[in-house]
C-alpha cells in the first residue's frame, strides 16, 4: 500500500520473535505479540511481521538473522530460562557469531538468592548472554533479559516479559506514533466495499481497513484508518461514516487513538 | 532435537500464515493460530510454524512460496472478504503465478442473495480463485474458500475459519498424531533442571519441555512431554514426578493427551 511506503523513510520497525513450542502445538494461547505489538506502538516503533518458532536451533538462529537485517528492532519471547530447552541465548549467540559469556552483574544477582550447588549451576545459565550485549532490566527482580545490536531478548512469561519491555520505555529510537480512527457498522462488507474503495483512492496517506465480525448473531464490520495526520484521519472518518449511513445504517462506537 | 529429527520421515507438517494489519498493531488478539494448531494436532498434523503478515502484497507472495517449499501444507487466515484491502487471493494466484478466475459454483451461490448492481460486483470478488484450484466448503453457508495445491486459503473471521476448517477434516493426508503427557509443580525451573536434562538424555524419543508460570503468586513450572510412544511417555512421566517429589514438591495436574 502506498501508505506503508510512504511512511518508510521516518518509521521505526520491529519483528516479533516468538519462541516455544508449546504456541505451535497449540496448548499455549499466545498473548505476548499483542501486548508487544501495542506497547511498541504508544512509543512509535511499528510490528510489521511476527514469526512463531519452534524450540529449535536450526530454526531460530536464521531467524534471527532475517528479522535484524530487516527490521530496526527484534524482540523474541521465550527460552532463557535454566532448564535444558532454554535455548534461546545460544542461538542469538550463535546468530551474531560470538560467545555466550557469563555476565558479572547477572551472576551476582543470581547468588544472593542461596541454594544447593545443582541449582545454582543450573540458574548460572541464565547469566549467560552473548558477548558485546546488554542487560535488559527485570522489574520483577528475577534475572534481567539482554540485548545484543538491535536483538532484544525477553521472557516468555507475560508478567515477566511486560515488566522487561517496560523498562526498555525510554531506552529504544522512536519513530512517528500511528494514529487511528475507528466506526463499526452492521453492514455486510460487501454493502460499503465500492464506496470504501472509492474513499482509500482519494486519502492514499491513510490505510484504511475493513474488518468483518460476527456479533450478536449478525454479521458487521469494523472500519479501521491509520495514519499520521489526525486532521486527515478525522476527514476520512467523516466519509466511512456517510458512507455508512448513504448504505442505510447507523455508524457504532466511533473511537480515536 | 532428536526427536524432531526422528520423526522427519513419517511427520505431516504444516505453517499457518495470519495475514492481517490488525493483528500487527495490537488492535486484534488472533486466536485462529491457536484453534488450527490445535485441530490439525488432533489429526497428525503438526503446525511448526507461524508468522503473522500485513496485508502487503510484496510481503504476503514471498511467504507463501517460502512456506508451500518448506511445510507439507500451509493455511493462510484472513483477506478473503470484498474490499479492496482483500487481497489474499490474488496474492496466492500471484504466488503460484496462474491468474485468478472466477469460480462458476461461488458466483452461482454469491448471485442466489439478491442485491444492487454495485453490491454484487464486490460480492463476486470473492467468487474469484487461482487457475487450477479447489473450494474449501463454508458450512456457515457463505462463500467458501479455497486451495491451490498444498495452500489452504481461509476466512479470517474465527467462526467462519473453524466451519472451513472442519469442512477439511476428512480431505487432508494425515501423519502419526503426537501424544502428550503433562504435569506441574510449584518449584523454580532451576529446582529441577539437572533432574530433567538426565531425564531427557535417557529419553531421546520424547520431548520434554518446561513452561514457567507465575499463579497465585507463586512460580511454578509445567513439564510437558511429547512423542508418539504412549509407554514411553508414561514411562517418562513416572521419572518426571519422581524428580518433583525429589526436589520436596508435590505433582500435581497430571493430564495424558
């Protein structure tokens, strides 16, 4: 779309990598791209693409590999606990080409909490991050994640990775904040799409989706415009909704962000 | 991991491809992953991948041919609709480069809905499929989706994408269905992570994950196992819990899958 293109030259990008698993196999319900997405959002930095990967090195390091040429930031999910199938700091070491080193102030803090010398060894693990990185701060107080160039590397536990990308509010380069403007309708799609059409050509600076819904047994569809310039966004809001009640409905639940 | 690789030969993959904007900016939480994997397991199909895409078409035909190369099936979620940001479908025709055209049994169901001139032109937008291509059935009585060798193409709505789905049930080769067995315990990871590695090393055949959670303000860790063998899997089960009750806790929510 022209306007994705024409936003390329300011916008701030980020993949998501999620990794685990149990997301493939379906037992877990993944929450963490949603809240990553929205999060990074706010601060100006746009999701373009997610991956969803299993616990395989194979996988992992290429994909790794891909995202950070591609995006200005990564952020995986998931993998850098002590266990076995933690395997998440190795790839990334493996990706940049570098070793796994045991950083002092992750080790430290790792110690001050006592325990047998089996799972103190095994909690050593996580101190492990590739040489060159950085320390991505933990506010719950377990062991902090880490970043290495534009890599940044969070828990898989949602508590713990929100508190993890919280403390990176005002550590990331933020690009302009996408706005948007919203209207529902029960309208088939089908009952607006030539006027929706007609409105996307004329405001080539919005995107403007439409996204069908089945609620209440009758089927509507949400009308989404994301852009830049708010005075443009409420223009096109204005149109969607002729264009709502010119198909002989009543536009529902304006929002803008 | 071994395992994986053990079962290269007989397993029946699959990569789902979430394409959509609003699951990118946060606006949407997709759970159609989630459902898919979770009924293609069921039927010895295992989901290895997922990534979910906007609704760009430079992004979306690349992932398609890298996808339909490396998995035995791909299912694309969303962008099947009759507005102009729809465009699954000419990606897909795009992707295997054969036109679309239309389909004389979709236009036969689209035109049985009488509407205006207008309304029907972007209605039959969805009566057009890849040259070469078969119906997905739509047990919810619209328009159905489609397939084009091994590239299941289905409604992004959840409701319309589970009849879709289910509409395959019988139509799609089958591979050995994964087991699973799973057990928790309030312990750290670290607690037992020694425990599971040895556990792991004897049981090449299986796979053996660990999930942390934080409930009830409490950490605690899922240990999940997955293979083909049920014996083997209980027989890993009884090592698992025997390496809880080792570390002083008690398993709890045994479940067999």
């Amino acid at each position: 779309m022209d306007f994705e293109l024409s936003m390329e030259s300011t916008a701030v990008t980020a993949c998501v990598l999620v990794i685990g698993n149990e997301i493939l196999s379906g037992r877990t319900q993944d929450t963490n791209l949603n809240h990553i997405a929205l999060t990074l959002g706010t601060w100006g930095i746009q999701v373009r693409e997610a991956r969803v990967i299993p616990d395989l090195e194979d996988v992992i390091v290429p994909a790794i590999n891909a995202a950070r040429e591609a995006f200005d930031y990564v952020f995986t999910t998931g993998g850098i606990g002590p266990t076995h199938d933690d395997i998440t700091a190795d790839c990334v070491a493996k990706a940049f080409g570098v070793p796994l080193v045991v950083n002092p102030e992750i080790a430290a803090l790792i110690r001050r909490r006592p325990a047998s010398e089996d799972i103190m060894a095994a909690r050593m693990r996580m101190a492990r991050i590739p040489e060159g990185g950085g320390l991505v701060d933990n506010l719950t107080g377990g062991p902090p994640g880490f970043y290495i160039d534009n890599v940044y590397v969070l828990a898989g536990i949602p508590s713990v990775m929100q508190a993890m990308l919280l403390g990176l509010e005002n550590k990331l380069r933020r690009g302009p904040v996408v706005k948007s403007r919203s209207v529902t309708a029960f309208l088939g799609e089908s009952q607006i799409a030539n006027a929706l059409a007609d409105i996307q050509a004329r405001f080539t600076d919005v995107d403007l989706g439409s996204y069908p819904f089945f609620k209440k047994d009758r089927y509507g569809t949400s009308l989404v415009m994301r852009g830049m310039d708010a005075s443009r966004l409420d223009e096109m809001l204005e149109a969607v909704k002729a264009a709502i009640v010119e198909a002989g409905e009543t536009p529902q639940d304006v929002q803008r962000d």
